[in-house]
C-alpha cells in the first residue's frame, strides 16, 4: 500500500519539475526577444542563445558607455557652454564653460538638483520651458546678469550677452547649447565708439570745406565751375553720413530718453511730411495714397516719427518708377470686443508703406536696417558724377535700381528701425506681392 503514495508524490514531482522547467523556459524566450538577438543562433540550446545575448548587450552597453564618455569628453573641452535637464527642470549635466557662463558653483555629476537652486535666469527658463512644450529647436539672446553669491555684497557680476540654442531630448529632457556673445557685444560697441569719435572730428574741417567749395562756382569759369558743383555735392552729401551716424549713434545711446511722447495726429502727420517732399515727387510725377481712419492719435514724438516717414517717402521716391503712386495703408486694431484682448496690454496701429520700384533683392532683406548695408558692394553705389560722360545726368545714366542700391548713406532705414524700437514697435521690410516694389510695415503702440 504504501508504493501507491510514493508514486502519486512522484507524479506530483515531475509534473511541479516539468511546469518549472516550462516556466524557466518561457521566461528565458522572454529575455532573448527582450535582448533582441539577430537569431543567427537559432540552434542552439537556449541557455547558450542567451548566454551569447547577455554577452552581445555587454558589450553594446561597453559601446555606448564609451561613446557617452566620448562625447561628454567633447564637450568638456568645447569652447561653448552645454546643459541638459530632466523633465522637472533638475540640473542633470553641465560643462565647466556653462558653469563660467551662467556662475554655476557646488554642482556635483549624479546629484540632480533644481536648475532654479544654480541659476536664476528668466530668459533661460523660458528658452526650455517653450522647448519642452513645442518640442522644437529654439534660439534666443539675452543679457545674461549674474547674482553675487554673497548676499551682504551689492556689487553683481559683469552682465553677458548669451545666445542659446535649445534641443528636445527623450523623456521630457531638454539640452542647451550657449554662446558667449559678449565678445562680439563688445567689439561693436567699440567700433561705433570709434566711428562716432571719428564723426565729430571730421563734422567741423568738412563744415569749412563746405564754406569754401560754396564760393567756388562763382570764382571760376566753365567747365570748373561745374567741376566745383560736382564737389559741394559731394561734400554736402559727407556733411549728411556724418550727421546721420552721430544721430543713430545718439539713438543707440539712450533710445527712450531722447522722445517728447505727447498726442501726435498720424494722419496729419503723413500728409505735413508729404507735403515736404513733395517737390521731389513732382519730378516723377509721383502722388501720394492714403488708405485709412480720418482720426488716428498715437502718444509719441512728433519729431522723431517725422524723421521716419521722411526717410521711407525719400527712398520711394527715389526707386519707385515715374507716374506711380506710393501707398500709406492705416489699419486699427479690433476692439476689445473683437479681438478679445481684455487684459489691458496696448495694441498696435499697423503702418504699411508701399511703393512702385524694384523692391528688396531676396539677399538683402535680412540686412536692410544694418548701418551702411547697401547689398552688392559692386552695385551699391551709381557712377558718381565725376565719372559721367559731359552733358549726361546721373539720374540719365541708369534705370532705377533695385531698393538700397544707389548712392544713399546707408543709415536711413538704421535710424528708422531704432526710432521705431524706441516708441515700443517693430519694423518688418519685404516686397509686395502685386506692386512687386518696397514694403515696409511699422507696428506702434495703440491705446
């Protein structure tokens, strides 16, 4: 009687060994597909398969540390900043040159911690945040003003220009590239410091040059009386560059003290600086089109947005082709009602000016505000007119170029775009898609 029980307890036996070692088996199938093997050991036992795969992800994972180590090796060396944070904004690696840059002290490799704890930078928060959400590169500039580490001192660190190009990495990361601009900051300011030293030297010797090529033409007999013209035009027109830099380098200096913001009638104000260049237009027999609101009031200086349509009606007269007409559009914004801005920011008065030329090159467009951009330097200025056969004009000598191609200074529309700036707007150049001339669009705050 007692063989019946032995067998049944080793029945039992096998059958709890079989399901093991079907279970073992299954588990191991599992961890082969999840090792991703090619299946070129398809023959083989299974234990030896995943012995062969363990050692095959050994030495992937080997391959990959390397690389990592490789890279993060790169990148210490690199000669601009680099950081990466997780989803909740924790600081999980940074170069030594983004710590230099951004003042990052006591960060250790392995110990996560707040961005905020390290840094305290709005623009470079905002830089990831809008990474993050529209996972998209992104790229923004900013000065950059370090905090002192001892709170009793008030003295900051040297403020920075940076530039910083963000990545969207897996699982919500988000890695920053930044380069130190400050350098370059710097080098600008230097030059124009110089330029401008060297405008105020040279307004008072070209303002008696002036005095003398202006008793010329009457003291000489043809043809160096003409010759002697020729000359007080070219002074005239030195005289000009050098008062137009000396007042974008104000501009650029203190652009929002310089304003007198009081009640200024847009169209009215049009018109009065039509009215001025007027003579110049009638020789192209040009007219002026105005297209909006009768009554238009913007708080800002009268004199300053003077300067800015002086300057744009003067460039569309001088590309625009004869008997055309040049067009102011006037647009207000919706009401509150409409456009469902209810929280009391201003809007903006859009400006469109258009005329009938040959409009922007395609190559010129990212540069038409720069100071003394004029596209190709081979076709940036006309033959000037001591270089004109006799009895030819200049205005004869040529078909009407392309926008910022003739014999201007250069600085027209540098100081349009930093008046625009100061008074809060923005200034936008293209070509226009019927007209096929200049457009330029001037966006100003509008309560």
């Amino acid at each position: 009687m007692a063989v019946l029980p032995f067998l049944f307890g080793l029945t039992v036996g096998i059958g709890l060994c079989l399901c093991q070692q079907f279970w073992i088996r299954k588990q191991l199938k599992q961890m082969l597909q999840m090792l991703q093997t090619d299946g070129s050991s398809i023959s083989l036992p299974i234990v030896s398969r995943l012995r062969r795969a363990i050692a095959m992800s050994n030495r992937e994972r080997e391959q990959l540390e390397a690389e990592i180590l490789a890279w993060q090796h790169l990148l210490q060396i690199a000669p601009f900043g680099f950081l990466q944070v997780d989803e909740e904004n924790q600081l999980i690696w940074c170069n030594p040159q983004a710590q230099q840059l951004l003042h990052i002290q006591k960060w250790q490799p392995g110990h996560p911690r707040l961005l905020l704890k390290f840094v305290r930078d709005y623009e470079l928060d905002q830089l990831i945040e809008q990474t993050r959400e529209q996972q998209e590169p992104a790229v923004r500039e900013w000065v950059f003003h370090p905090a002192n580490p001892a709170p009793q001192e008030m003295v900051q660190g040297r403020a920075l220009t940076l530039r910083g190009y963000s990545w969207p990495l897996p699982q919500g990361q988000v890695g920053v590239f930044l380069e130190n601009r400050q350098p370059l900051v710097e080098l600008a300011q230097a030059r124009n410091r110089w330029v401008s030293d060297l405008a105020h030297e040279l307004r008072t010797p070209l303002t008696s040059i002036q005095l003398v090529a202006e008793m010329l033409p009457a003291h000489l007999q043809p043809p160096w009386n003409q010759r002697a013209e020729r000359l007080l035009g070219e002074i005239n027109r030195l005289i000009k560059l050098v008062q137009e830099w000396l007042e974008l380098c104000h501009l650029e200096a203190e652009p929002y003290k310089n304003l007198s913001r009081q009640p200024v009638e847009l169209k009215s104000l049009i018109h009065r600086v039509w009215q001025t260049i007027e003579p110049l237009a009638r020789q192209k027999q040009l007219t002026l089109s105005y297209s909006g609101p009768e009554s238009v009031s913007l708080l800002a200086d009268e004199s300053a947005l003077t300067r800015v349509f002086l300057n744009i009606f003067d460039n569309s007269i001088r590309y625009s082709l004869p008997q055309q007409q040049i067009q102011v559009l006037v647009t207000l914004p919706p009401s509150p009602q409409v456009s469902g801005n209810h929280n009391g920011e201003p809007s903006s008065v859009l400006i469109d000016m258009i005329d009938s030329g040959a409009g922007f090159r395609e190559s010129d467009l990212p540069y038409v505000f720069e100071r003394l951009y004029r596209g190709d330097p081979a076709r940036s200025r006309q033959a000037t007119p001591f270089g004109l056969p006799q009895g030819v004009s200049s205005a004869e000598s040529a078909p009407t170029p392309p926008y910022g191609r003739t014999a201007g200074s250069g600085l027209g529309l540098a100081i349009v775009k930093q008046i625009v700036q100061a008074h809060h707007g923005t200034i936008q150049a293209k070509n226009h898609p019927e007209t096929g001339g200049a457009w330029l669009q001037i966006q100003l705050p509008y309560s």
